[in-house]
C-alpha cells in the first residue's frame, strides 16, 4: 500500500497544467502550432508518445508501435528528443481553424498538455469603381471591401488627406469560399473644386488600417437646343441643328431620332473659354421623312448621366407650310408644257453623264474622321469614316498621313477563311522591288513594333451594310495604327473618297489634330547628404518618357504637404531624340528626422496620361535589423553555458538587447523575469550604414535547471526600426567548444603601444579571429597569429594585435587595408615570448628621431619612404601598430569615451563566437589625456 502511494505521488510531480495560447495566421501560409516541453535527460524515444486532436478527431499520433499524421500537417520527428512536438499546418485555410490539442505521455504518464487556437486572418482587398458623378447632384461612392476575415470592418473618407466621414462598422456578407465582403457608401454633392481632388476610403480591419485614393470624374450637364436649316422648297433635304453648349468633359455622343427612330451622326466638338465644350450636329431629313411630319427631337448622352438631355418640336414648327398657290388652266398648261420641254432637253444633252454623277457624287454621304477619345504611345487606336450611297461596294478609300499616302505595314493578320468562318493567320510576305502582299488583316492578331519610317498601320473594310434608309448601304472604312511622337505629333489624318478604277476623289475629310499621350516612368526616392550642409538631406525623384510635358510633382509628410526646393517641371523640359520628356523633383529634410525613421515621406506624380497619380515612398535611411535564432554552447560541472544571437544589417546603430526567463512550469503565459549578466559585441560598421552586433548571455548550470522544467530563456532585440520587439527563443542543444582563455592579456610600452595577446589551444580545423577596438562603435584592427605544438603536445595558436590610442578622425574600414603597410612594427615573436614591453623591438629603432615627428593619420601614412616598406617586407614576422581614436557617444554628454579592446573567435564546433573583451580603466584614461 506505501508502494502505490509513492508511485502515485511520483508521477503527480510529472503531471502539468493545460495552457492555452492562440495563433493566427494568412491564408495560404504555414502556421506552427507550439507544443514545447522539457524532458528528464537522458530521453528514449521509444517511451514518448503524442497525440494532436481537433474537434474529437485524430490529427497526429506519434507512438511506439504506430506513427500517423493528417495530410495538410507536418511535423519534425527528430526535434522530439528536444522536447519539440509543434505541429505545422500546411497551407493554413478556414476549414482549418479550432481548438487543437496536444498531448504528450512519456512512460505511459501525461508529462504536457496545451490547447491552441488557431485562426485565420485575412486582410481587405480595397477597390474604388471608377464612375462618373454629376456636378451639384447628389452621388453615392462605392468602396469595396473584398476577401477579409473574420467581419466586421470599418470604414471612413477623407478629402485632401481630411476626414469627412468617421468611422462606421459594416460586418459585410459571406462568400462562397468562406470569406467576407463590404461595401461602404459615401453621400457627397461634387462641386467644381472636387474636379482634381483626392479622394480616399480608409478600412480597419484587426488593428490595421488600408487606404485607397482616387479621383472623381465630375460631368457638367449640357443645354440642348433644336434649330433648322430653311429651305426653299418642300422637296428638297431639310437639315436640322442641334446645339449642346456648356458641358464636360468632351466626351459626348448626340443621337438623332424621328417617331423613335435613332438616327447617329458623328462628333464634332470645340471648347469655350470657361474650359467647357460645345458642338453642333446636324441631320438632313430625306424628302419622305420631311413628309410624315410629327415630332422630331435630339438626345444628348454623357458620363454619369442616369437619362439623356432630350429638346424636341413639332416638325411643322421647323418647317412651316405655306399655303398653296392657285393657278388658272392655261397657268397649268403653259407651266407644264415648259417643265416638259426643259426634262427633254436635259435628257437628250446630259442624260447619261447626268445618270453617273447622280450615282457616284450625289448619293455619296461621307461622314467625318472619327478619332479614338485617347491616343497613348505603343498602344492601338483607330480612325474611321462612314460612307452612305446607293452603290458603295464600288467605292474605294484611301488614307493619308498629312500629305503622305498610308500603306498596310502590319506584319501578322488574321483574315476570314471561306470554311466555317475560322481565322488563319497569315504573315505578310515581302516580295522583291519594295512589294508587299497581305491578306485582308483583323484586328485579333498581336501587337507588333513599328517598322520603318511610316509605322505600324492596318487598314479595315467593313460593308457594304444595309442602311436603315431605302436602297442605301454602309461602308465603313478604318485605319488602325500605333502611335509614335516622332511621326504623329501635330499630325492630321486624311481619307480620299472615289470610285474602284476611277481617279476622280469625290469626297476627301481630313481630321482634327490630336495630342499624344505617354504615362511617365517614375522612380523610387533617392537620399542623398547636401554637400554644404551635411545635416540636410535632399530627396530627389525622377519622371521620364511621358508626353505632353505638363507634370506635377506634390510631396508630402506625416505633416502635411512640403514644398519642393528645385523642380524641373516648373520649366519646360526639353524633348529627347524620340520626343518624349524627362523632369526631376526634389526636396530635403533634416536628418534627424530621416535617421530615426519615424517620418514618411512620399512625392505624387500627376499627368495627363495617368488616370490615377503614381506614388513613391519612404522612410529614410532606416534598416530593420535581422535577428538570428539563439544558439549556445553545452556547458559540463566546470564550465558555463553561452547563449547568443546575431544582429545584423540595421541602422541606426543604437540598439537594445534584453534577455528574459519565462516563469518556471509554464510555456506561454508570458509571465517574464529579466536575466542580468546579458551583453552585446558591438555595433560594429560593416557597410556604410549598416552595422552588426552579437548578443551574448552567460549561464551557470545549476540542480534546478538539470530537472524537468518548462518556459525557456528570450533574447527581445529593440530597435527604433521595428514596431514591436523582435524576440528569439531558445532552445536546449548541446555542441562543444575549443579551450579559450578567460581574458586577454595586455602590457603597454612607454611608447604608449599596447600589446594584446590570446593563446588559444587545440581545436581543429584552425580557429579564426577577429580584432576590432574602438569607443562607442568597433572599428576592424590588423593582427598576427603564429601556430606552435605546446608541451602536452596540443596545439597552441598566438595571436597579438598592438594598437596606440590616436586622437584623429579614423579611417573609414574600407580603407584601412591600404594603409597597414606604412605603420610601424613590432617583432611578432618578441611581443609573444616577452610579456614584458622592454621586449618589444620596434622596427624602426634605427632610424633617427626624425621619424617620431611623422603625422599619424591613416591618410598621411603613406608617404613613408620606400625604405622602410622594403624594410617590412624582408620581415615577415612584423607586427603592424593599429592606431584607434575611441570616438562616439556615452550615455552621458561630457563622460569622455572608453577605449574598448575585442577579439572574437569562431570555429566550426561553435555555433556562436567567442568574445574576449578588454575595457579601458579609469587611471588609464586620466594617462592618456
């Protein structure tokens, strides 16, 4: 009975606590699921056992006799001797998300319990349809929420970077594949000043905010007016005028109908000096239509307008009838006899030339040149003219560009094959004397580059149509081609109009000129310091190949908009070779405030191409540093255990390393007690700004860390570049390490040379060092190491650095290398065997007095005599003197700076440097000054 009572009591001690903690994850990634534990040393695989469960159902089992595990996870079988038993989910998705549980037995006794919630977060996908609003009516914008989860959301608008409506929730409707969807709505009545004004739609979602801007398209309603052309007689075509004054943009279609009948007419507008548009469109009313009399009318379309602006009137309005005029019986006759003699007489002279030109001129209706609304460089756009007669299938058209004939250039086609109406695609085939041969082209095949001085052009027949009057047909006649500055800028397009076989031009349009457009090419922010002000950055952004050369450039803070120091987009730039243009802006900050990067800066480039303004963006000169995972040396009954991570690649160099200990039988409460006896090797510069440093934490193995514990020991680095602490968590691995002394020996000369030495024995392969020195920041230092065997036959490796304390600016690292060989000397050997100085020989002891009033400046360093450059050669054994100034900043403003003396030591068996340090006293300092 004690028995049972012992064994009971023995295995409560193992027994823990069930903890909880929550995960989230984006779609589409994967997640670990923790599940940590510490086991009693040595461990047995073999008797551990773990199993994941969601919702009652087996995801993972791990155990003696079987080993399974749910598609869609993973996990690492090897990490469990470390107590490691996480689970990773695969791709994380909806369906994934609950309560998963994870328990581990280990002799058959529940060691470790812990629940996880594991959640999918999934940001908003923002989109703003473009539409167009109606000037002072009310409007209601449209901004989608798309793909997010979990609900609700938030939403605001702002107005030039103002708030003009707070923030509402919208919990928004499920999807088919599980996510949520919102659309947020803002009521406004645009005036004439929202015409360029930035809009934005803010959305918080989980803590983050997302913001779109965008731009209005603001229509101004246009005034119809309906007029008529008088006309002599009843007979004849009546024209009819429709004049639409004062709207915007100019983009507008005018649709002429009779009884409900639409009747188009081509666009023809011109602009008023309030920057609005007017047009004039006419329709000519066919004798028949002039007769069925009624009403007659226009309607005028434009962008964002719900119904048309219509004007109509009573034809009879328009075109009165007079009364009648009565004639006597020999009035009749003698008008009839005289009507009958003319038709004689005009058909015997001119009948059959008569006949010809009533076909070919007469019933002729050609309209004018219809250009695309946009003509963008390297993309497609279209001319085309419509011609209306009796017999246009005999017509033949030809283009022009200004006065040059246009020739089908395109290089691919797609013409209709005569079975099943499929397409073929052809090439065009390039015959000898300059000839071509192309089939009829389509528009399906792909867009190919200009070639030759005329360009890219393809040319389209389309009819005869049937038209919807009596006995007309429609041909429409197009020309595609890709614009190109050098060739169509101020350009006109021009269409001849005859018959096939005839070289008589009957009608002949030419179009309006049209502008070029080309979206500028922009480029990121660059920093660079001012050459007379070294605290004052300018930043400098770049536009090039856009067209027309109007450009605006507008930069902005956290504060408000800033204002450009030099700019060439308030001057006309000049054009290049092909025509397009280039301009610059630039702005300068101080640099304080880009050195700690807390300010956003970002510049919008606005042109006329460019339907949205381009955005760049920056935070300074501020790099987030990379942290590595936390590796350690094994420690025995001796020896102390090393924690440390790598911190590399930030700026500024002012950074924080804290080390912390989770509260004992815990694994995630978080609960933390800072660990004293933390420090840092470091910053040192690697690059110009960007800087490194090793955070080392030293530990002393105890009873109470052999036994079975949870928690773990974390490394949190803070830097003013992160938002949140970037923290690491150590995990238990044992690796050993080379004997390294516990300090570095030094004795100085009464030169002022200090001599530091490490003798470091065995290891293999050959372990690498590292000198640096300096105050705040470590500077690399020149070194020499001799290899020997000791006398308990293991081998011993030497390494000394000499250094003298310089009160000069220090060199830059990159340039250190080429300056060594002009510093004095030490024999290596001497300085190693003889700890005292009076066995430093210095190389240049037989040289007279003069030399010691040499400047000793890494610059002026050169300008040694080649003697003693010839001197070091034949030595081989000399050792260089470093010289260091301990510059930099203290934690207090007038505490004069350390000078700080390091090596560190790697080697393949450690998994982290070695630091040896050496720190400059206070009796030193007063000696020095």
């Amino acid at each position: 009975m004690q028995c049972k009572v012992l064994v009971c009591a023995a295995l409560l001690t193992l027994i823990k606590h069930v903890s909880s903690s929550e995960i989230q994850a984006s779609p589409n990634t994967n997640a670990t699921l923790p599940c940590n534990v510490t086991l009693p040393a040595p461990v047995n695989v073999d008797n551990i056992t773990v199993s994941w469960i969601n919702n009652g159902s087996d995801i993972a089992s791990f155990g003696k006799v079987t080993v399974q595990i749910k598609e869609g996870f993973s996990w690492d079988t090897k990490d469990f001797v470390n107590g490691d038993f996480s689970l990773t989910a695969l791709k994380a998705s909806l369906d994934l998300q609950g309560v998963y549980e994870c328990t581990v037995r280990y002799n058959a006794a529940i060691v470790h319990s812990n629940n996880v919630t594991f959640s999918i977060v999934a940001p908003p996908a923002l989109s703003v349809p473009q539409q167009w609003v109606l000037l002072e009516t009310e409007t209601q914008l449209k901004c989608q929420a798309a793909a997010f989860y979990p609900p609700p959301v938030f939403f605001s608008w702002t107005r030039e970077g103002q708030e003009i409506q707070s923030l509402y929730q919208l919990e928004g409707e499920p999807t088919s594949d599980g996510y949520y969807t919102a659309l947020g709505n803002l009521t406004i009545y645009p005036s004439r000043e929202d015409q360029n004004a930035t809009f934005g739609c803010r959305v918080t979602h989980s803590g983050s905010d997302y913001e779109l801007d965008f731009q209005l398209n603001v229509t101004y309603m246009s005034s119809v007016r309906l007029s008529a052309v008088p006309s002599s007689s009843k007979n004849t075509p009546l024209t009819l005028c429709c004049d639409v004054d004062s709207f915007y943009p100019d983009q507008v279609s005018v649709s002429w109908f009779q009884n409900g009948t639409a009747l188009p007419d081509p666009p023809v507008t011109q602009q008023n000096p309030d920057g609005t548009y007017r047009t004039r469109r006419y329709y000519i009313l066919s004798p028949e239509q002039r007769g069925q009399s009624g009403e007659v009318g226009c309607a005028v379309n434009q962008p964002g307008l719900v119904h048309p602006v219509r004007a109509s009137t009573n034809l009879d309005k328009l075109d009165p009838q007079g009364e009648v005029p009565v004639l006597t019986k020999s009035a009749k006759a003698s008008v009839a006899m005289m009507c009958i003699s003319i038709v004689l007489i005009f058909l015997l002279c001119f009948g059959f030339s008569w006949r010809r030109r009533d076909e070919k001129h007469k019933s002729l209706n050609v309209s004018g040149i219809i250009l695309p609304p946009r003509v963008i460089v390297g993309q497609k756009g279209r001319v085309s003219v419509s011609i209306e007669g009796r017999r246009v299938d005999r017509v033949q058209t030809n283009w022009f560009l200004n006065d040059m004939p246009i020739s089908d250039t395109s290089l691919t086609g797609t013409p209709k094959s005569n079975f099943n109406c499929l397409y073929t695609p052809l090439t065009t085939i390039h015959l000898p004397y300059g000839l071509t041969l192309t089939s009829t082209d389509s528009e399906k095949g792909p867009l190919l580059p200009s070639r030759g001085e005329m360009g890219y052009y393809k040319l389209h027949t389309q009819g005869p149509l049937h038209s919807s009057k009596h006995g007309t047909q429609q041909l429409i006649s197009s020309l595609t081609f890709i614009p190109q500055i050098s060739l169509h800028k101020s350009a006109v397009f021009k269409c001849q109009v005859s018959y096939a076989g005839k070289d008589k031009i009957v009608e002949e349009r030419v179009s309006e000129k049209f502008t070029i457009l080309s979206a500028p090419e922009v480029s990121e922010i660059q920093l660079a310091e001012t050459q007379n002000d070294s605290d004052v950055i300018s930043l400098t952004v770049q536009a090039s190949h856009f067209h027309p050369d109007v450009i605006t450039f507008r930069w902005f803070c956290q504060g408000g908009e800033l204002s450009p120091v030099a700019s060439q987009a308030s001057s006309s730039p000049r054009p290049n070779s092909e025509g397009f243009f280039s301009a610059s802006s630039q702005c300068k900050l101080p640099r304080s405030e880009l050195e700690k990067g807390v300010t956003k800066v970002w510049v919008t480039v606005h042109h006329i191409a460019l339907k949205q303004p381009i955005t760049r963006e920056t935070r300074g000169f501020i790099k987030r540093p990379c942290v590595s995972e936390i590796v350690s040396t094994p420690y025995s009954p001796d020896q102390t255990s090393t924690l440390g991570c790598e911190i590399t690649d930030f700026y500024p160099p002012d950074i924080s390393v804290s080390w912390l200990k989770l509260r004992e039988g815990e694994v995630d409460d978080r609960e933390e007690e800072v660990i004293e006896g933390g420090e840092m090797w470091g910053p040192i510069q690697t690059q110009h700004r960007l800087y490194r440093a090793t955070a080392t934490l030293k530990r002393r193995p105890t009873n109470r860390e052999k036994k079975d514990r949870r928690g773990g020991i974390i490394c949190r680095v803070e830097h003013c570049s992160l938002p949140e602490p970037i923290e690491r968590h150590w995990k238990n691995t044992d690796i050993v390490a080379p004997a390294i002394p516990p300090s570095i020996s030094v004795c100085w000369s009464s030169e002022g040379v200090g001599v530091f030495s490490l003798l470091l024995k065995g290891g293999h392969p050959k372990v690498k060092l590292l000198w640096s020195a300096g105050g705040a920041t470590l500077l690399p230092l020149v070194s020499c190491e001799t290899e020997e065997m000791g006398d308990d036959g293991q081998r011993e490796l030497k390494s000394v650095c000499a250094l003298e304390r310089s009160t000069s600016v220090p060199s830059q690292p990159n340039k250190q290398p080429e300056t060594q060989k002009n510093r004095h000397a030490i024999k290596t050997k001497a300085a190693v065997t003889d700890p005292h100085t009076e066995g430093i020989q210095y190389i240049d002891d037989k040289v007279d007095g003069e030399n010691n009033n040499i400047v000793r400046d890494f610059e002026t360093m050169s300008e040694v005599d080649e003697d003693s450059d010839k001197e070091r050669e034949d030595d081989p054994g000399a050792l260089h003197i470093n010289r260091v100034n301990p510059s930099g900043r203290t934690s207090r403003e007038n505490e004069k700076a350390r000078l700080r003396v390091c090596v560190e030591v790697t080697h393949p068996a450690l998994r982290l440097p070695v630091y040896r340090m050496w720190t400059e006293s206070n009796e030193e300092m007063s000696s020095s000054s």
